[in-house]
C-alpha cells in the first residue's frame, strides 16, 4: 500500500477528523467554523486539520485573514480503487459516505447535543 493510501486510512481512524470530513461535506468552512462544535482547543482541530490535509482530504486555503477549509473527495476515491481490488467492494458511493459519516456524528454527539439536520 502507497504512503499516500496509509495516510488517508490513518487520518480516517480518528473520529474526531470523521467528524470534521462530515462537516466539510455540506460546505467550505473557516478553522473557527470547523472547531465550533468540538469540545477542544482550536489548536488541537488544526492539528487534525493537519493532518487530513497531508492525507489529500482536505485542502486549506487562506483569504484574507482567515483560513478555510475544503473538502476533497479524490483521497476517498483512490483509497476505494484499492478497496475495490479484492474484488469485494463496489465504487465509492459518495451519497452513502456521507449517510455513513452523518451516523458517525450522531454517534459521537454528546447527548445534549442537538443532532445533525438531515442531509437533502
């Protein structure tokens, strides 16, 4: 397996940056915007920032003075062509990783946390 592949499957154990992936399915979002709902210090989102970055699921970039966060779909499709060579898995079907990230996230909510908004 690629370095590149051993990153994406690394940054994907976490579910903090499970979480953060969910997030960024809706829309591009700002550091602070990202760290909002997280009980932790924007320095340790930015460290998982960070880190799904350098595993190719995110890009950041900056505007002005603040530094926005991307989604990149394209680390998830080449994790799935290598899935899909033992023959067992089918393509990624970005609909059901969200679904499956969007249960992650009720999963991981604290329960009085209000639960995501369906996504449409």
């Amino acid at each position: 397996m690629s370095h590149a592949l051993d990153a994406v499957f690394s940054a994907l154990a976490d579910p903090t940056r499970r979480r953060i992936l969910t997030l960024l399915l809706e829309d591009d979002m700002a550091v602070t915007d990202v760290a909002e709902p997280f009980q932790m210090s924007l320095a340790a989102i930015s460290k998982h920032l960070q880190v799904l970055a350098e595993a190719g699921l995110i890009t950041q970039e900056r505007r002005g003075r603040v530094k926005w966060c991307k989604l990149e779909p394209d680390a998830l499709r080449a994790a799935s062509v290598w899935m899909q060579g033992f023959g067992q898995f089918d393509p990624v079907d970005l609909d059901a990783f969200e679904r499956f990230l969007a249960g992650e996230l009720q999963d991981d909510a604290p329960d009085d946390a209000p639960s995501p908004a369906p996504a449409g």
